[in-house]
C-alpha cells in the first residue's frame, strides 16, 4: 500500500540528494512570489506576503552595492592610488572630511562599521602609504589626512565629476528622487539594525 505522504516529506532522507529537497515553507514562499507579482529578486523563497517590494529592494541594494563598491575602487586607482578595499578608501575620505581630525570610534559609528579591527586595520594601511597620520592624544589616537592623502581625495572628486555626476542634471526630478532615497535608506538602515538586535536575542 502507497504510504501517505506526511508532512515532513520535506526532509531529506539518505537516499534523496539534499539539492533537490525543497521544503514546505520555501515553496509556499516561491508561490507567494509569484502570486504577489514581486519584480526581480534573488531569492524567490524569503519574497513575504507582507511586503515582496522589499526582496525587490534587497535585491537592488545588493547589486547597488556591488557597482558602487567596484566604482569606488576603480575611482581611487584612477586618482592614482591602488591597492585598497572598498572600506579604506571610505575611511580614508571620511578622516579627510572638513578638515578635523578623527578617533577610531567616531570613524566607525559614521561608517556604521560594527567591527573596530577593520577600521583599525585600514587606518595601519593608510597610515604606511603615507595618506593618513595618526597623532596620540592622551589615551586615543586621532587621524588626519596628510598633504598626499588630501590631495588623493581632491583627485578622486574630480575623476568623479566628470565620470558620475556629469550625469545628472542640478534641479532634476531624478536628482529629487535621489533624494527621497537616500531618507527611505536610513530608515530602512533602522529597521534592520532592530531586525539585527532581535534576532540576536532569539
């Protein structure tokens, strides 16, 4: 006699490739997808029936993200300075900011970079390519662009001009939208960190 199939017929079993096992709550997930119309997405199993939009948006910020990481990267090294991350040119541009010096902790609460050893290990670098100096005062250190380091960031912000805004137009609506984006995202940047918060405690 056929057995039933039960409802855990979604685990695998010794004999079932786990590549092929698809369990019950992704499938419903991927028919909620399709059911709700969700634009692209990446991951058709986590799209939620209360809001799809947002694997549409995670979708899009992860390949944002991407681009805007290679263009950073590939920015700098057109300025003439090679061989860094994404991160230390981000950290090398915010210690240049309005001329002030920074400390450690102030540079990773802007960046909003949980982990203080990458910030730090970025600071060592820029430190031995002679584009950031470090001064001790008292129990911290702060950083300061050097004259090369300045100079790397008003390099970079030409190269910007005429590779990136070049494109856009002052006064646009597009330029307005940009706008509305940038509210939206530290919103959103809110929303994950408690979404982070409250999953840690489970």
């Amino acid at each position: 006699m056929a057995r039933k199939p039960s409802r855990r017929d979604d685990v695998a079993s010794p004999d079932m490739p786990s590549a092929v096992v698809v369990s019950t709550d992704a499938a419903a997930a991927e028919g909620v997808a399709r059911q709700a119309g969700a634009g692209i997405v990446s991951s058709a199993h986590l799209v939620s029936s209360r809001s799809p939009e947002l694997s549409e948006f995670e979708f899009g910020l992860n390949t944002a993200y991407n681009a805007y990481s290679r263009w950073v990267v590939r920015c700098m090294g057109a300025a003439g300075v090679r061989d860094l991350t994404f991160l230390d040119v981000l950290v090398l541009h915010h210690v240049n900011h309005r001329g002030r010096a920074k400390r450690l902790a102030d540079i990773c609460f802007v960046l909003n970079v949980e982990d203080t050893h990458l910030v730090t290990y970025s600071l060592k670098k820029l430190q031995g390519m002679g584009l950031v100096a470090g001064v001790r005062v008292g129990k911290e250190a702060t950083y300061s662009t050097t004259t090369a380091g300045t100079e790397a960031c008003a390099r970079y912000r030409e190269i910007r001009e005429q590779c990136l805004t070049s494109n856009m137009t002052p006064g646009s609506a597009e330029n307005a939208e940009i706008g509305e984006l940038a509210r939206l995202l530290r919103v959103l940047t809110g929303l994950y960190e408690q979404a982070a918060r409250s999953a840690t405690s489970l």
